[in-house]
C-alpha cells in the first residue's frame, strides 16, 4: 500500500490563507467607509388617541362596593 506524500501540504495551505488574505484586503479596501458618521436626530411623533384626552379608573375586583 503506498505511502500518501504530505510533505507540500504544509506550502499548500500557507500559500492558500496568504492568498486568502490577500483577496480579503483587496475586496475590503474597495469599499467606502464615512470617515465620520454623525448621528442623525430622530423626532419622537406624538400620536393623539382617544383613550389619552378621557380620564379612565380601572376598578379593582376588591374595589367594588358590596
């Protein structure tokens, strides 16, 4: 039965991530990044709802006359 030869593994996958790495930067420095993001302001909007101009009491089962 004969012998599997791994000797050139090891270049193989050190040649495979360098060049892995090399494609990942190059892809990477291609994008456009905003040096400096500022926070956009968000209006909070107030719904008006029926239930908010109404005075309401919520009765306790306990509450009730008996």
């Amino acid at each position: 039965m004969p012998q599997l030869d791994t000797s050139t593994w090891l270049t193989m996958i050190t040649s495979m991530f360098l060049t892995l790495f090399i494609i990942f930067q190059l892809k990477i420095s291609k994008h456009n990044f905003y040096h400096n993001p500022e926070p956009t302001t968000t209006k909070m909007l107030k719904q008006n709802t029926p239930w908010e101009m109404k005075w309401t009491k919520t009765y306790l089962p306990l509450s009730l006359p008996q």
